[in-house]
C-alpha cells in the first residue's frame, strides 16, 4: 500500500477571525493547507490573502463570486489531488472545531484508508437553540435515506476525504454545492458502499461567530436535497437492506430485542412533536417505520401470526393482510407519539375517560400504596396524568434495567417534575421487594407489566389460556403483590379516537400463595390477569405490541416450587 499523504482544506467565504490560529495549528502538524476563499468581500478577501502568505505552507485559492461551501470543497480537492495527496482534511474556517483531534482523525484515516473520516460533534454550552433543534432533524433523515445508523452525525465540516474516491464521487452523483453538500456526500458515499468511520470532537461557537447560511435558500435546497435522496432510498432500498441482514437466531423474549435507537428517535420525535405538532410527527414517522417493518422479519412475522389468530376468533372484520401488520406497526408508532404526550403533560384531563372513576377516588382518598399491573396495550404512560390527578403520588415502574436507564434519561428531560420514575430490575427477589415494600410503606404506587416473558434464566412463566391458547405469562408481579402485601389493581389504558380509555379494577386485596398450592395460585391469578388482558386485546387489538412469538413455549415454565418458597420467605 502506498504512503498516504494528508493536506487540509479551509473553505471561507468572510471567516477571517480565526484563519491564522487554525493555520498556525496545522503549521505545528506539518499539514499543508489548500485556503478556499469563495467569494468573499474586497476587504475580506485581502486579509485572507494576507494571513496566508505569512504561512509558508498555505496557499490561497481566490474565487470571484460565490459558489458555495460544496463547491469550495470540491474545488479545494482538485487541487489536493494536483498537489499529489491521497487525503484531504476539511476544516470549517470560523474556529468551531477543536484542532487537538487532529491526530485522532488522521490515525483513523490511516486505519481505513478508503473511508471518510467524519466529526461527531460534542458541544458546550456555546451550541445555539437553532442548531440544537435542526440537527437531529437532518440526521434523522440521514438514517432514513441510508436505512442505517452508520453516519452519525452528516453536519460536521471537520472530516477526512480520500481524494480520488471522493472525486470520482462527487463528478458521478453529488448535486449539491452549498449546505447540502456537507450531508449529500456522505449519503452517497454509503449508497456507493465506502466506509464511514466517526470520531467525537469537541465544537465550540466562538464569541462573534456568524453563519453562512441562507435561511430561504439553504433551507429549500436541504428540502430538496432530503426529498431527492429518500426517493433514491426507496430504490435501492432491497440493496440496502440486504446490506444489513437480520438474524434470523434473533432471541424470541422481548427485552432481549433491544430498542434500536429508542433515545435517539424520542429525542428528534419530541422535538418534531413540539415544533410541528402529531399529524406531522406521523408523517415524519412513516418511513422509519416503514424500514422497521421490512428489516424487522421476526417482529412483523409475530405480527402476522397474531392478526391472524385475531381472525380466526372473529375479533377482526377482515383477513389480516401485510398492510394490515403495517398499520399494526404504525399503530405501534403512534403510540410513541402519546407517550411523549404524557410525559411533557400534553394529555389534558378532558382526555381520560374513567380517571375520575369512584374506585380511583377511593384509591385517592384512602393515602394507601398500591400495586397496579398493566400492561403493553394502548398508552400505560398515561398514568402519569393519573398520578397527577392523585395529588402527584410517586409512581414506581418497574422496568429491565437497560430500559429503566433510557425512561429515566428522557423523563429528566422531557418532564423533570414528574412524580413518574422508573425502577431498574431484571429479577424479583428479597431485595428489590424491601425497597418496594418502603415506597408501598410512603404511600407511593409500584406498577408492573404483566405480559413480557421476563429476562434470562431466572424468567419464570406460567401457561395460561389467552386468545385461545396456551401462553407463557410472568410469575413475577403475583410473587411480589404476594411480598408487598399491598391492594392490587388492574390498569389499561387504549387510545379511543383522540381520548384515551382507562380502565382501572381491582384485582385482589391481597394476593395470596399459599405454601401448600402456591404455584396453583400463581396460575389462576396469572389467568384471571390474562383473561381481563384479552377483553382489552377484543376492544383495541391493533394496540396491543408484543411483536414477539408470544405463545412460543418458553425454556422456564413450571418453576421449582422451592424456588419460589426462597423468595417468599
């Protein structure tokens, strides 16, 4: 392999304050640099001339009108490759980028040497509000145009090109020559399958900072670029795909599925939600899901196997299609949307129908902690606004660890004065019951799912009669309603036109498993739970998002009853 040879490129058009520190940087690396001064004004133009001639290793391109950042770019790597450099570092003029990962960058480069080498911005507090709330909107349509969580970040000007493959690039598809060239390349690049390798590098805004960007302009090219590339998308979207194949040895058990780019996605939904509004929100959310349904075969598959079990007792109109598992999905996807609802407070009381229940106001009244099992149908997260409702009782989620982490992450953000937390576990044992039994004791409230098979090898499942068959459902909440010997309820909650139904029972007073039946116990509870969960399932079935094999028989169904004897002593 031949010795590869870097130079940078600054494009400018006005940046003047920091060209002679940045120069002087890349001097002390032994960087030669390539100044591109696009159309900058008399004045400008001559202190950029200036600055690089006191560099002995700059030189100055002058254009005589202005072509755009892309062009400048482009322009400067002709002459890279004039010079004889197999790299080019561009490097944006104003002094955002911190020059100290200069060598992080160039040692990733020479580690791939065919790939672009592009900046994932860490940013202070400098960051502007525009800035903060259009950039995840760009990236997320870069990962919708690429089907791909591989370009993390498409804005940053600090990155490494290799000069011929990026030439033959841009002379064969890249159109753009301004903002959009930045986000464009990189898209293409990955259609043309180079690598994308990216390195975190701090940016900061410096005191007097101005940008280049047209509001009107730039903003209607972004739009036509992003539409342009998501109709690419959708041609070469079998290649794409198949690009990235899924495992057909996928575990089966929901938690083990991870929530691929859940923080990432809320956090760019929220922000969409917020400025936009839902209907917006939808729209945007289509494609994504639309890419989850194809590359998702195991989830649409169960999916489709639950449709058609639906069919065949007579809770659906008509025979389950594909584009009826797609609407699934976005049903699915829509609930996304009302889980921010709750969590920012967007839900008014005017929209729960049942809160304002005699039993929820007796539940109010008696100052009591109580156990409530849910369930993964509909919008569970609207019992915030109930919480609320309650003189803003603590309300304790029961949640995997990995899960509970992300929820508490997003409630900090979105809604910091909720009384909603999550509490991380992967197990119900002695320990996690003292600490409930504690909130139980303050008078707080413990919720549960009742439908997930539960994590590794200390899940356990009873089998119980649901939708017609035999199906595994956690021992976990009736074990610990027995251990917090605490009321117990039951709450759904389905979407019904633009309100929500909550449907809040009482489950037991006390549950009990007795020593000489105990798992007995534990299997008619579980089958009372599952019975109440299928009258839900008949009223909403497109909300209820188990997309796992659901009925498929678990590996820990009856357990030892000594076990479960250990952990309720």
């Amino acid at each position: 392999m031949s010795k590869l040879s870097f130079c940078a490129i600054l494009p400018t058009h006005n940046h003047v304050t920091a060209l002679d520190g940045i120069l002087t940087r890349l001097e002390k690396s032994g960087l030669p640099a390539i100044v591109v001064d696009d159309g900058s004004t008399p004045e400008n133009g001559e202190r950029i001339a200036a600055i690089c001639a006191r560099h002995l290793d700059a030189e100055c391109q002058r254009h005589a009108f202005n072509g755009g950042k892309g062009f400048a770019v482009m322009c400067g790597l002709a002459r890279a490759r004039e010079m004889g450099f197999t790299h080019a570092i561009q490097i944006d003029a104003d002094g955002q980028h911190d020059l100290e990962s200069l060598d992080a960058l160039i040692e990733a480069a020479q580690n791939a040497p065919q790939a672009i080498v592009t900046s994932v911005p860490q940013y202070d507090q400098t960051i502007p509000l525009s800035r903060r709330i259009w950039r995840p909107f760009t990236n997320f349509w870069v990962h919708v145009n690429t089907l791909s969580f591989a370009i993390r970040d498409a804005m940053c000007g600090f990155r490494i090109y290799p000069v011929a493959a990026t030439l033959d690039l841009v002379r064969r598809s890249v159109r753009g020559r301004r903002m959009d060239f930045d986000i464009e390349v990189l898209v293409k690049a990955y259609w043309k399958r180079m690598e994308i390798v990216s390195v975190p590098v701090k940016v900061v805004y410096p005191n007097g900072n101005f940008s280049n960007f047209d509001l009107l302009r730039d903003n209607v090219l972004l739009s036509l670029m992003h539409a342009r590339l998501f109709f690419g998308m959708l041609l070469r979207s079998p290649l794409l795909l198949f690009r990235h194949p899924v495992s057909r040895n996928a575990a089966t058990r929901w938690p083990a599925m991870r929530e691929r780019g859940a923080y990432w996605g809320l956090r760019i939904l929220a922000g969409i939600y917020r400025l936009l509004g839902r209907t917006v929100c939808m729209t945007v959310m289509m494609p994504v899901v639309f890419y989850f349904f194809v590359t998702g075969s195991e989830q649409r598959q169960a999916s489709q196997d639950y449709l058609a079990r639906l069919w065949r007792r007579g809770l659906l109109k008509r025979k389950p299609s594909l584009l009826t598992s797609f609407r699934h999905f976005m049903v699915f996807a829509a609930s996304a949307l009302d889980k921010l609802a709750a969590w920012v407070g967007d839900i008014p009381i005017s929209k729960l129908h049942g809160v304002r229940s005699g039993l929820l106001a007796e539940v109010e009244a008696s100052g009591r902690g109580v156990f409530v099992i849910t369930a993964h149908i509909g919008n569970p997260e609207v019992i915030r606004a109930v919480s609320v409702l309650s003189k803003g009782v603590a309300v304790n989620v029961l949640m995997h660890a990995e899960h509970a982490q992300l929820f508490n992450r997003l409630i900090k953000e979105f809604s910091p004065q909720s009384p909603v937390r999550a509490f991380p576990v992967t197990r119900v044992g002695v320990d996690t019951a003292i600490l409930l039994s504690q909130a139980i004791a303050r008078g707080e409230w413990v919720v549960m799912v009742g439908d997930r098979v539960p994590v590794g090898e200390h899940g356990r499942v009873v089998e119980v009669p649901f939708l017609g068959e035999m199906a595994p459902f956690p021992q976990g909440p009736y074990i610990l309603a027995a251990l917090l010997k605490a009321p117990t309820y039951l709450m759904f909650c389905t979407r019904q036109g633009s309100g929500f139904d909550v449907h809040f029972s009482k489950f037991a007073d006390l549950v009990e498993l007795p020593r000489v039946d105990r798992l007995g116990a534990i299997r008619r509870y579980a089958a009372a739970y599952a019975k109440a969960l299928e009258e839900r399932v008949a009223e909403t079935p497109l909300q209820w998002f188990n997309f796992y094999s659901f009925w498929r028989t678990g590996r820990d169904l009856d357990p030892d009853p000594s076990a479960v004897q250990r952990v309720i002593k």
